[in-house]
C-alpha cells in the first residue's frame, strides 16, 4: 500500500523542485508521475531534443528517494507535429477535425502517427531505460478520453476494410455474416465497406459492432507499439496505463493483455453527476460519490491484469471538467483512498501535486494551492499515511484481494450492442451492471468483476447482468461452473445477438437456451411510467423498468418462480439457473441476490444505508458515504478492538479491523 502523486516539474521553477520533494516525502509519497504531457519541451522543434531539464528533475527526484512512473507524451502532441502532419487528426461523426488547442488530437489508426509516436517513446527509453529511480512506465494517457476512439479520418477509413478481410477472410463470408441482402446493402469487394457514419438513417448494426470493434482493436495496436517500444529499448519493469470511469469505448481486457498493471483515474464527484442516478441520489451523494462508483471501477480494473492495479489518479479536491464540481465533504479523500487499498491497490495516486494557476485545469484542485500552501487534502493524505503503517503492523503479509465468492460477467462488447440498438429508451447497460454490483455490495459482498472469457471455476455465485453476445463456449464454461456446484444468474437480453449481431437461430437467449430453459417470444420496451409490478418469491414488491423478455410459454423448460402482477413470467429457474424477464429495480434485485446467496450457503451483511464492506486478506473496511454517521451491524462488530475507526461510522468515516 503506497501513496503517490502526479507532478508536472515543468510547470514550476527549479528552485522549488527539491522544496516539493521533501513535502511528498512529509506526506508518505514515495512514487511520483512525471512527462505525460511534455512532448513540447521535449522536443520544442522537429528534431531538436531537449532531455537535460527532464535529466534535472529525474535527478532531483530520485536523490530524494522518490520512485518514478515515466510517462510517454503522446496524448499531447505538439504543435509544430500537427502543422507537418495534419494527417494525424481524427475526424470525428460529422466529417469535422479534431484539432489542436487542447489534448488527445490523434487517430489511433494514423499511420503516420505511429511512427512518430514510436520514435519519441523510443527516444525517451533509450535514454532513461537504466535509471533504477524509474520502476515503472505510464503509457500515453487516458486513452479515449473526450470522445477520441471512434474516428473517421481517411487513415481509419482505409485500414478498416483491411481488418474487415482479416477478420472474414473473403467478401461472401461478410455479406452472409452481416446480412447485406438487407436494403441492398451487399458489397462485392471489401473496400467498398463504408464507415458507418453520415447514413441517411439508422446504419446497419453489425456494421456498426465491427467498427467499434475494429477501433478498439487499434487502442490495442497503439498500445502495443508503445510497450514492445519500451522492452525493445531495454525497459525492464513494469509498464502501466491510467483508464477512465464510465468509460466503455473500447475493450480495456484487450488492452491489458500488454500491460503489467492496469491502473485507472478516479474522480468520484465529477462521475457522480455524469452517471444515470435520479436527482435526489445525486443530491444525497453529492459530496461524497456514489457509494458503489470507485468501488465498481476498483473490482473491474483489479481484473485486467491478474489483480495488479493501481489509482493512478485520485481526486484531493473539486475537479473542473464536471457540470457543478462540487468540493468533497471533509474526510472523503481519506475514504477514497483506503476504499482503493480496501479492493487490492498496490499504489493510490493523487492528482495533482500543486494546483495549475493557469490553462485548462486551473479549478482543478491538488495537494497544494497554487501558490505552494497545503491545500485541503492535506490532513487527509498525512492521516492516510499513518494509518497505512497501523496496518502494515497489523497484517505485515497482506496480499491483493482473494477470490470472491461472487462473479459478476463484464463484456464490452454487450455494452456496444445495447448501445447500437437500444430499443427501449434509456436502456444503458452499463448502468445495468452498475445496478446488479450495488445489490450485491448492499448486501456486505466481496464482487469479482470477470471477463466472458474468464476462467468461472470457483465462484458460489455468476451474475450476468447482461451478456447480449454469448455463444458456444461461454455456455459450456458456464455449464461446468453449475455442474460443479454454482448458481447462475442470467438477465435479460443475455444470448439475444450472435457474434455477427445477428438473432440465435433457436431465438433469444440463443446458445444460453439450454441453460436457461426459457425462449423469448418478442420483447417488450418500457417507457418511462411503464414499469409492471411483480412480486418475488420472498414476497418482496418490486417492478421492472426499461425492458422485459417475453418467453414462449410452449418451449418452456424452466419453472416459473415469479411473474408480474399480469401473469408475465418474471423469474425463472432451470437446474441451478436463474433468468430474470426483465430490468428490476435494485431492491428487487438486493431481495433476489439474498435469496440466491442463501441456496449457496454465501453469508449476507446487509449494510446500512450508504455503508459499504469490504475485505483484503486477514483486514476489514467499513466505509460510509451517507451525509449522516451510520453503526455497524452487531454481526461485524469485532471482538478484539478496530485497527482504525469505531462501530459508529460519521459521515465519510472509515473503519478497519483484523477478521477473526
């Protein structure tokens, strides 16, 4: 468990330089993020480097002791770079430039850019490879952040149809895989495929699924480049990349695959307002995040890179890209901080060092004011700190997270589908997976987020939320975890589109059928205000908002365990297999999964309201995001004492202990 933070010595006065460090080193920091933004003093002009003030800072900060994350600039590439090669811009739906003035104006598919991109990277290497004060690299940074992975540059238009015959092999092969017979849509050769932007009206979906594929596939090269880049000129240690919240454009398990650490940017506040929550949990929450945002983000990102993760980025304050940047209530950087340990972080990142008093983020707060003074996150990061060492003592052999008894399935491509046909408005199935982990969490759960091509042995308990995609082999991977013993749980939508975005040929939930027992007949897109009432076996009173499957009452296998107040089938189950019709609302699903723990013998903690569980080796952590202080239940109180806090949480309190 180490503290870090993000530094920009090119924004500040060398003299201050070695004040900062003895200040980190005051603060328990011992690992610091530098160059991700510096091409331009990197090289001020083509072919003229100027590494010697980077050389100064790295020297400074290694005699202090500070370990160094390097990272690659190519998320802001110069000036002079654009006028020489325009070609790099990204072109985004309606045919307009992204251009210079801010940040991330490249196409990923550029290959002009590439090229470039890999030279400096491997410049930067070549010359830093060796410094033992450099354990690990950052490359580029927040990949697709403002909208930048989808791109319809001429570059992206003419590798498309090469990775289109990569994929299909011939042209039949794709018209019959698409459909193209469809509105006379068949092509006879593939770089006849067009981008599917600038339609007169709805383009065809699985057009539309192969392209967000195919852009997410060139994250994948780009960041591949860089880290083959970064080994072929002697990088030994470990390479990381800082993902986004809410972010779903392209899939971060493929990018992981190259990545020793997946690491990710955590702004509570900002993401708050950003999310799908009503008015009036967004005002309960305002101060202090969603009580299940960063803890989702934590499981998901701790599953890319065989648990390694990190925080690269923690919000200390208000941040200045939100629509009101609320400033956190008093206590909430320490609980953000200790939540990230609490899921498995190896390192908590703060951003930024010192507050920026000029350019884009001078609203966004940091460890310090602009004018170098401690800023309000202070206290909380020095309190961090020590309490860091408490547990240190307390359990010297803490390790990352164990398996969880829970599995909930996370799939990109499920997110795309629902999004290129959404059907029902407001259908948002990252919300969705969002509802199911705050059911489980509300209930004292440790959560694994699990890819659908994970191993799935182990677990008492697989949700899937909403695996829209699903064929042969994830059935029969789920097939053998029911056999051996788990309970599945299935939401609807589940197996409805082949991996051609296709309709199952035995109809929705297509290769899950056997699993499942049930068929949909046609589906049933509820509008706001539609939201039939159902009552669950437990006798819990719930309803279904957005969406409901409706089965064929004639090919049905599974016995009907709820229905809706209109004799509509709601649950079902089917040897050890729970499908649920429709999107219930969370305490719907908090009564269910209840119910589903129970069968499996998984021991439930309902958590108060606001309050959230969470384990790591031999430790405990309670943390209350509630405006008001909240007790925890008697079954958690410990009998030896608590390492950090008291069974009466205040608001924003966190409270650890040794399990028994």
């Amino acid at each position: 468990m180490q503290l870090g933070v993000c530094y920009y010595p090119e924004h500040w006065p060398r003299e201050r330089w070695a004040q900062d460090t003895r200040d980190m080193l005051a603060a328990g920091i011992s690992t610091v993020r530098i160059g991700e933004f510096a091409w331009s003093r990197l090289e001020p002009r083509p072919g003229q480097l100027d590494f010697t003030w980077l050389d100064d800072a790295v020297e400074v900060l290694a005699s202090a002791g500070l370990k160094i994350v390097m990272g690659t600039p190519t998320a802001t590439p110069p000036k002079w770079l654009v006028d020489a090669h325009p070609e790099i811009l990204a072109v985004d739906e309606n045919g307009d430039v992204r251009g210079f003035g801010s940040r991330r104006h490249y196409c990923f598919a550029s290959p002009v850019y590439r090229e470039l991109s890999e030279r400096i990277v491997r410049l930067m290497a070549e010359r830093y490879a060796g410094n033992p004060a450099i354990t690990a690299w950052q490359t580029d940074n927040e990949y697709g952040c403002h909208d930048t992975i989808l791109s319809y540059s001429a570059a992206a238009r003419s590798r498309f149809p090469e990775w289109l015959e990569a994929r299909y092999g011939t042209v039949d092969a794709l018209n019959d895989a698409w459909g193209t017979v469809f509105w006379s849509m068949e092509v006879t050769a593939f770089d006849q495929v067009e981008a599917p932007v600038g339609t007169v009206t709805e383009p065809h979906p699985a057009i539309v699924l192969d392209y967000r594929r195919f852009c997410s596939d060139m994250v994948a090269e780009y960041n591949r480049l860089q880290v083959n880049t970064l080994r072929a000129a002697g990088v030994n240690v470990d390479i990381v990349h800082n993902f986004m919240g809410l972010f779903t454009e392209f899939d971060h398990f493929d990018v992981s695959k190259d990545l020793d650490i997946a690491s990710w940017d955590s702004y509570p506040l900002g993401f708050l307002e950003r999310g799908a929550h009503d008015d009036s949990t967004k005002a309960f929450y305002r101060q202090q995040g969603h009580p299940d945002f960063a803890g989702f983000h934590h499981d998901l990102y701790r599953a890319m890179c065989k648990g390694r993760w990190w925080v690269m980025e923690q919000q200390p304050g208000p941040v200045n890209w939100a629509l009101s940047n609320a400033a956190p209530l008093d206590g909430m950087v320490r609980l953000w901080s200790h939540e990230a340990f609490a899921h498995g972080a190896e390192l908590v990142s703060y951003f930024r060092w010192r507050q920026a008093p000029f350019a884009q983020e001078q609203m966004h707060a940091g460890l310090l004011r602009p004018d170098g003074s401690q800023a309000a996150a202070w206290q909380e990061v020095i309190a961090v700190r020590d309490e860091i060492n408490v547990m240190a003592d307390a359990a010297p052999d803490l390790a990352a997270s164990t398996q969880s008894p829970v599995a909930l399935m996370f799939d990109y491509t499920a997110i795309w589908a629902c999004q290129i046909q959404p059907h029902a408005e407001h259908f948002d199935a990252l919300e969705l997976h969002l509802l199911w982990y705050s059911a489980l969490r509300r209930l004292g759960l440790d959560v694994d987020i699990v890819s659908s091509q994970d191993d799935l042995k182990g677990y008492s308990l697989i949700a899937l939320p909403c695996q829209v995609i699903a064929d042969d082999a994830l059935a029969k991977r789920l097939e053998e975890a029911r056999d051996s013993g788990s309970r599945i749980i299935i939401g609807a939508r589940s197996g409805s589109r082949t991996v051609d975005f296709r309709v199952p040929e035995q109809l929705s939930p297509g290769a899950l059928t056997g699993l499942t027992g049930v068929t949909v007949d046609r589906v049933d897109g509820l509008c706001p205000g539609a939201e039939p009432a159902l009552t669950l076996a437990n006798g819990h009173r719930g309803h279904a908002l957005r969406w409901r499957d409706l089965l064929d009452s004639e090919r049905q296998q599974a016995k009907i365990i709820s229905v809706f107040d209109d004799g509509e089938p709601a649950v079902t189950e089917h040897h050890s297999v729970t499908y649920l019709t429709g999107w219930l609302n969370e305490d719907s699903m908090v009564a269910l999964f209840e119910g589903e723990c129970r069968k499996v013998g998984i021991a439930v903690n309902p958590m108060p309201s606001g309050v959230r569980l969470r384990r790591r080796g031999p430790l405990c952590f309670a943390f209350n995001y509630a405006p008001e202080a909240r007790r925890l239940p008697e079954s958690l109180v410990p009998s030896d004492g608590y390492l950090v806090g008291a069974t009466r949480l205040p608001s924003a309190g966190v409270s650890i202990w040794r399990d028994a």
